[in-house]
C-alpha cells in the first residue's frame, strides 16, 4: 500500500521581522492507494471439442468479484484476430459488472499440468512502477493477449493434459482514498471488567453458592464459575451435577489456595501471593501458593491460571523448592517447567565455580529438602530421567548418581537400564 502526504501551508512571501504575524497554520492529509486481491481458476475440459468455433469466439468463465467488481475469463480457441488466422489461442479478462475507469492490475496463467511448476506466466504485477495499472472504460472492456499461446505448440505442451487446460487469473483492484485530521478526540478507557468482577465477588452481591474449604467458607457466583471453568460447570449445571449445589464441601484444597483461585477465576488476574500463605517464610512463599494453585488450576481445567502458575515457578526455581517443583511438573504434565527443573539440578549456576562448591555438595542439598523425599516416592521414574539428563550434559555424572542413591546396570550411564535405590 503506498502513502502521499499533502501539507498545506500559508505559501506567501516571508514576513519582514518587523511585522508581527500570528503562527501559521498548517493542515495534513493522507491520500492512501492499495489493491484488493483475488483470484480465480478456470478449468477448460475437452479443450479439443472446441476448437473450430471460431474466430473471436470465446469460452467464457463464471463471473467472480475482486474488489467491488464482477469479472470473467474469455479463452479464444482460435484467436480473438482473423489476421492471425487460428494460429494463436487468445486469453483476456474482461470487467463483467457496470463500472468507469476501474483501474486494475492482471495476471493470466497457464498451469502446468506435469508437476513441474514451469507455468506460462503474464503478469501485470511486476511492472506497476513503469505502466501503472491498466484503467477499463466500461463493462466488457478486456486486458490480455491476443497471441497468448501459439496453438501447435500448446497441444504438444505439458499445459495440456488430458484434454483440460487450467488457467488462473489473479486481479487486484486499486482502492484510493483521502484520509484528513481527524476532528474528534475521545480517549477510551482500558476494560475494567476484571474490576468490576472483582468488586462482586468482595461484596458477597447475590451470591448462590458456599464452599466450606478446610474449615472456611467462601460464597460466589454459580454463573460466573460455569463460565469460567468447566468442572464447576459440570459440577454445577451438569447431568451428574451435586444434589445440593447450594453448598459445596472441597477436599484437598486449603483455604488460601481456593481464595486465589477464586480470585483469578472473578479478576482473571493472580493475586499477591504472600499475603496470602501469611505465617510461611515470605521467601519461599509465593513458589508454595503457586504450586498449589498450579495444582488447583489443573484440577478445575483453567489452562490460563495453570500457565501462569508454571510460569512464576520457571521463574523462582531454587534448591529448596526445585525437587517439590519437578514433582508437580511431572504430575501435571508441565513440560516446560520440569525442562527447567531438571535443567537447574543438572547445571546450577554455582557449579561454574568449582571453589565455592562442589556437585556432590549441590545434590547433598538438594537431596536434604523434603521436596526430594516426596519426588522419590511420587515420582520415581523421573529420578531416573534426572540421572539420564545428568549423564548427558555433566561430566560429574558418576558422583550425582551416588549422592542421588541410584546405581546403574551394566555400567549404562545413557539411561536405557537404570533402577532407583533408596537409602
């Protein structure tokens, strides 16, 4: 699309400095000229059966839009001239719909049918800059060639196959238009329905439905969990729905948590994580409520929340946090997340420097954290895959596997036979 920008300005004389003028004024206008492109494909089946019609007789295609306009293909089995005698098949497109000065660009294209990709080609595209695209006067007024194709040589070609030829017309129509100032300014505000979501659930506004989390209650919205989350939908609405939907006892979930899902499920936004675990050491306190809350997202199918949770914790991956975290990343399919898990206890950053700690003493640290007894027993197979990751990016694998408590059989350190011992 191309752009020419007009200025207007006062053009008189310069004003001697002695004449006190007032600021001149200036105006802007944009003239804008694009194409609107489409394209069509005629299919000639027994191309034989018509030649002989005549000379500037023609076959024409269904009539098709680009741009506003109707257009149609004419193929001439014999030609469109008599002087040439039959000797060259004519190929045009024509404007089929009542129109002045359309101006437009062409191309016509006789497909080869050999898979060769070796097309006849005339296009008007390419040259725009030196011609400018072609104007039609009225309906019926055509663009195209009179000696497209000499005919002896097209019924020897690989453009006919099976007595068919496919022609294809591509046509872009010019579309110009003048943009000025515009002469409004009306600032629109960022949604707020988050906000106002939010605001409801605070203030408890016709609320039908409690949950009694771990000893606490919390009302909402029956409809705005159904839409949010289709386990509440089914759980709410569904045939198998609860008998009392009123009143809803969640097991597994503490209370903090289901607050923080309730509130990304109102404000689709997470909130602050620490205020909400409270007593826990503010340190590891955003990872523990984003584990749980990436568990509570699974659990109730909000792939956004879950998202989000994996990606705060790809974030704050730590020795006393990554065991529990890859854990979680294995059991909820994480991908990503147990990548950066496995990654961390392979290649931490202080193993760079070998003076201020050694590999066997990062594993010892990270073996002593109670995320590591809990990824042993639930996850079993993924110390397997750790050792394997190890082995093949560390060249300390021989002592990970001893301070992990795994031995290998066979001497295979590539992971193909490995078992797990727990001390």
């Amino acid at each position: 699309m191309d752009a020419i920008r007009v200025r207007d300005s006062d053009l008189a004389n310069k004003p001697s400095s002695s004449t006190s003028q007032s600021p001149l004024s200036v105006t802007t206008s944009t003239s804008r000229n694009e194409t609107i492109n489409g394209s069509h494909e005629f299919d000639i089946s027994g191309y034989s059966l018509s030649k002989g019609m005549g000379v500037g007789k023609y076959i024409a295609s269904e009539t098709f839009f680009v741009g506003g306009y109707a257009w149609a293909i004419y193929f001439y089995p014999d030609g469109k001239s008599p002087e040439d005698n039959g000797n060259y098949v004519s190929l045009f497109i024509a404007l089929a719909s009542e129109g002045t000065d359309v101006r437009a660009l062409f191309e016509l294209t006789l497909m080869d049918q050999s898979g060769k990709a070796r097309h006849k080609v005339h296009s008007h595209f390419g040259r725009n800059l030196e011609t400018g695209p072609y104007t039609l006067k009225y309906r019926g007024s055509m663009w195209g060639y009179k000696r497209f194709f000499k005919r002896t040589q097209l019924e020897t070609s690989d453009y006919l196959k099976d007595d068919k030829l496919v022609i294809r017309c591509c046509v872009g129509v010019v579309k110009s238009q003048t943009e000025g100032p515009r002469t409004y300014s009306i600032p629109v505000p960022p949604s707020d329905i988050g906000l106002q979501f939010g605001m409801l659930l605070e203030s408890g506004k016709g609320s039908d439905v409690n949950f009694e989390v771990d000893g606490e209650m919390f009302s909402a919205h029956k409809l705005v969990l159904a839409a949010r989350s289709p386990v509440f939908r089914a759980q709410l609405f569904g045939p198998m729905k609860d008998q009392n939907t009123r009143s809803l006892k969640v097991e597994d979930v503490e209370a903090p948590v289901f607050k923080a899902l309730l509130h990304f499920i109102y404000w689709d936004a997470l909130p602050d994580m620490e205020d909400l675990v409270g007593v826990v050491n503010p340190k590891w306190a955003g990872t523990l409520m984003a584990q749980h809350l990436l568990a509570a997202a699974d659990r109730y199918a909000l792939e956004r929340l879950r998202l989000l949770c994996e990606a705060k914790l790809c974030e704050d991956v730590a020795i006393n946090t990554v065991a529990t975290t890859l854990a979680l990343a294995e059991q909820h399919q994480c991908l990503q997340l147990k990548a950066v898990c496995l990654k961390f206890i392979a290649l931490p950053e202080n193993l760079k420097v070998r003076l201020m700690i050694s590999m066997g003493e990062f594993y010892a640290a990270v073996m002593q954290t109670d995320g590591f007894e809990y990824l042993k027993q639930s996850c079993p197979t993924v110390i397997t895959e750790l050792l394997q990751y190890v082995a093949r990016v560390s060249e300390h694998s021989a002592v990970a596997a001893s301070v992990l408590g795994i031995e290998s059989l066979d001497g295979d350190m590539n992971g193909r036979r490995v078992k797990q011992r727990i001390h």
